[in-house]
C-alpha cells in the first residue's frame, strides 16, 4: 500500500488497489497481516472478514 505507483508499473490492476477501497471488499476475509496494517492506518475491519 506505500508504494502504490511501483505496483502499477507491475500490473494495471492496481490502480484500484488503494487502501480507502477496503470497503468494497465484503466477502473475502483479510489475512490477518493485512488485518494489522488497516487497524494500525486507522482503518476498520469488520470482525466478520478478519482472517
């Protein structure tokens, strides 16, 4: 998530890929590292997607 424009040279799909899009994901549980690193940006992972 810090380096957001080295992942769009990888793959175009990653222009989606951006932290405040979190919230769209509301099915898929979140690996718990992933889980970590919301919480601690101040983000809010619904008890039911922590993986």
């Amino acid at each position: 998530m810090r380096d957001h424009e080295s992942m769009m040279q990888i793959h175009g799909a990653a222009r989606e890929t951006l932290p405040e899009n979190y919230v769209h994901n509301t099915v898929l549980p979140w690996h718990p590292g992933a889980v970590r690193w919301f919480e601690e940006n101040g983000y809010d992972i619904p008890d039911d997607l922590e993986g």
